[in-house]
C-alpha cells in the first residue's frame, strides 16, 4: 500500500485496479503469507540437515525438497502477481501464463531425475502425485488463462485451484521430507 500511495494511488484505488479485484485480496494475500512462512520453515528444517541434501544417495531428497520450494515460490509469485497495481489485466495473465509453463517445465524436467534416483534406492513407485499435482495445479492455472483471455466468468476457479493445490502438495512434501530427515538420522 506505501508504494501505491506513492503513485498517488489509494488503498481502495489499488484494490479496484487490481485484475482480480478486491474479493480476491485477502485469498491471495493469505497464500502468499502461508508460502512465505512455510518455506521459511523448509529452509530451516533443511538447513539443520543440509549435510544430507548433497549426499549422492539422497539424490531424491534433494529433488522433492526442490519440488517443496517451487511449489511455495510459485504461490508466493501467483499471489504477488494478483496482488499487483496494474490496470492491465493482460499483461497479468500473460505473466501468469508464462509463469504457469515456466514451472511445468521444470517439474517436467525434475521429475525423471526423481524417479530414476528413487527407483535406484529401491523406493516405492507411489511417488508420481509429487508431480502430477503440481503438474495439474500448472495446467489448471493455464487453462483460468485462456479462460479468462476468452472472458469466461468461470475462470476463478482456475485462480483459485493451482495456489490451492500447491500449497497443500508442497506442504505434504515437506512433511515427508521431515519425516525422511527422521528415518535417516535415526539409521545413522
């Protein structure tokens, strides 16, 4: 708000220039603040173990604790994308759809590392989800683009689910991740 009030923009100016306007505020200032603290604590909780991030069995670990990151890093950037002043709705969607590939891309290319490094520890083969969540979470957010480019009026739920399921992706990923921390200092 201090830095729309030095564009002599008011709070309520702000808010009604915003492309999602203002009944998407608060949804999207709590996703970003929940990103933000979570990932926090990801790095925390990680940073205690680190030594295990860079051993070369543990290569899958470091694959899902990058997942866990990107999935908050890419609620934390939705939110301050929908948060932002601008009175051009397009140039929004058009970050977001850039933002959108940008991760799938990546998850796209995370994802084979992962299995193979997992698949080589003698793991469970159930650990698809930890992509294909994101994965659907990116094409959702792609499709409330197109959908909002088309100017269907349904395309809220296509803002709302990607951040939805991230958040709770990332979330259980971490708890994982702590949870493998755990079983590996215990065998140690």
């Amino acid at each position: 708000m201090l830095v729309a009030s030095l564009f002599g923009l008011t709070p309520r100016s702000v808010l009604t220039v915003a492309p999602l306007g203002e009944a998407w505020h608060d949804f999207y200032l709590m996703a970003g603040t929940a990103a933000v603290t979570l990932v926090g604590l990801l790095f925390v909780a990680l940073s205690l173990h680190v030594a295990i991030l860079f051993q070369s069995e543990h290569r899958d670990f470091r694959m899902l604790a990058a997942e866990a990151f990107q999935g908050y890093l890419y609620v934390l950037i939705t939110s301050l994308l929908f948060l932002l002043p601008v009175g051009d709705s397009h140039f929004t969607t058009l970050v977001y759809a850039l933002l959108n590939l940008i991760m799938l891309g990546r998850t796209a290319l995370r994802a084979p590392s992962f299995f193979a490094a997992h698949k080589a520890k003698g793991g469970a083969t159930n650990q698809r989800w930890r992509f294909f969540v994101p994965a659907m979470a990116y094409l959702l957010g792609l499709l409330a683009v197109f959908q909002i480019w088309a100017g269907q009026a349904n395309a809220g739920f296509g803002l709302f689910a990607p951040v939805a399921m991230m958040l709770a992706a990332s979330t259980r990923t971490s708890w994982d991740l702590l949870e493998y921390i755990g079983r590996v200092r215990g065998s140690a």
